[in-house]
C-alpha cells in the first residue's frame, strides 16, 4: 500500500515515523509551511517536515490546498491511500477522493463525540473517563464520516491535557498498521455515525483560559487540567495576572 501522509504536531510524526519504519511504502508528507516559533519568532519546521527530510521522504507544503500547482504535483505520485493525522488544513474532494483507499483520518475522540479543534482537551475539561482515536473516512462535513475502527482508553484522575495528548499519541502510533491491515484485506465494517450523539469543540482561545471561581471545585480542577499546556488556566490576583498549573479541591 501506497502512502501520502498528511500531519504537523508531534502525534502525527509519531505515526509517520511508525509508517516510515513498516513494510508500507511512504511516497508522500504533506505538513504546513514552518512557522515562527518562540519569543525571536524564528522560522522552525514541522516535526512531520523534520522526519520527511531526515528520512528522503517527498515534502510539499501548500499554503492552501487548493492550489493548482500543488494538486498537480500530489498527482505526479502513484498513491493508494491519504492518511491524515492533526493535518490542520481542510482538503478538497479532488484530493480526498483520489486515491483507491480514499482518504482515512485519524481524530483524537471517540467520534461522534468531540468533532473540530481541541478533542484532547474537552475530554479532561468535561471530566470524561475515557477517550481514544477513531479511524474515519473523510467528507465534506467536519469529522462526520463512516468511522472505520476506535480504539480507547481511560482518563485517570491524574491525567492533564498534556498526559493524554502523549497516551493518543502512543495509541496512534500502535493501532495504525492494524488498521490499515484491515483496509487493505477489507476486514472492517465501515459504521455510519450517529449525528444525535454528535458535539463539536473549537479552537481554545486565550480567554478560555480564565476561571470562573463561581463554578463548583471540580469543574475548575477539570479547566485546569484541560488548559494546559496552552492556554494555561489563570486568574486576577492584586493587579497581577496567575497562571494555574495544578490543584485539588479542598476539604
């Protein structure tokens, strides 16, 4: 099986890197254009740009897209399957459905739940007890399609948003090569999602990091843990702005 992979973070390289070392052929990364980085905003790659480069891997890094010249050069490449991971960019359907196996996301939740932008988070904010990754297929409408196969884990009292992005990671890394084992033997039945059960969660925004200390002590506990490591819950206190890394309820 032929391979273009889509990612940016360190969950995504975790995956590439366990791709990169698997009988399956890795023909294309994908990742987004460097970013400026820490407070001298230097130019820094990717991690996904980092591996692709160390290990001879094809790299492009569209702006959009949508871009005619990068279409045309994603075509250029003999690809079975997409696999997208934390990507951060919305594809189109000229790309989506190119390749014979389409194209497979890997999502941070148990979808339905958890659709969007920061699943890993929400899940420590609501307090849930469980989590994992599911296995879709792509469509137009955000984390909505057939779900291939999840695979889950449990939140424990300890975990913040930090600890659980790396269980994910690892999670991902592990379950990959099976699922695309069962993609390419057809050993998986492809489930419709429920769209009653469906919750969708956004970007976190700076201001979400400022506690409400009308809320019950557990619920603020929750925000703290969910926050980090961006963006950080905070408060007011004498004229100064706290940042609050850890804490327990009292009593």
């Amino acid at each position: 099986m032929k391979i273009a992979f889509f990612g940016t973070p360190e969950i995504a390289a975790a995956v590439f890197e366990t791709l990169i070392d698997s009988e399956y052929s890795v023909m294309l990364a994908v990742t987004q254009p460097d970013k400026p980085a820490g407070r001298k905003h230097i130019l820094t790659p990717s991690p996904v740009k980092k591996l692709a480069e160390k290990n001879a891997i094809p790299l492009l890094q569209p702006g959009k897209c949508t871009d005619r010249n990068f279409l045309n050069e994603y075509k250029s490449f003999d690809i079975d399957i997409n696999l997208i991971i934390a990507y951060g960019r919305i594809l189109p359907d000229e790309l989506i459905y190119h390749p014979k196996y389409d194209s497979v996301n890997i999502h941070a939740s148990l979808l339905p739940k958890y659709r969007g932008a920061s699943p890993i988070n929400h899940a420590i904010i609501n307090g849930d007890k469980e989590t994992g990754v599911t296995y879709q297929f792509i469509e137009k409408k955000l984390d909505a399609g057939d779900i291939i196969h999840r695979e889950k884990i449990s939140i424990s009292d300890n975990d913040d948003a930090v600890s659980l992005y790396e269980k994910l990671k690892e999670l991902s890394r592990k379950s990959v090569l099976k699922v695309l084992s069962m993609l390419q033997t057809g050993s998986y039945t492809r489930k419709k999602q429920d769209e009653t059960a469906a919750s969708y969660v956004s970007i976190l925004k700076k201001e979400d990091g400022r506690l409400d200390f009308n809320l019950p002590a557990e619920t603020i506990k929750n925000r703290i843990r969910g926050l980090l490591p961006w963006p950080c819950a905070f408060c007011a206190f004498q004229g100064h702005t706290l940042k609050i890394l850890n804490a327990q309820p009292a009593g």
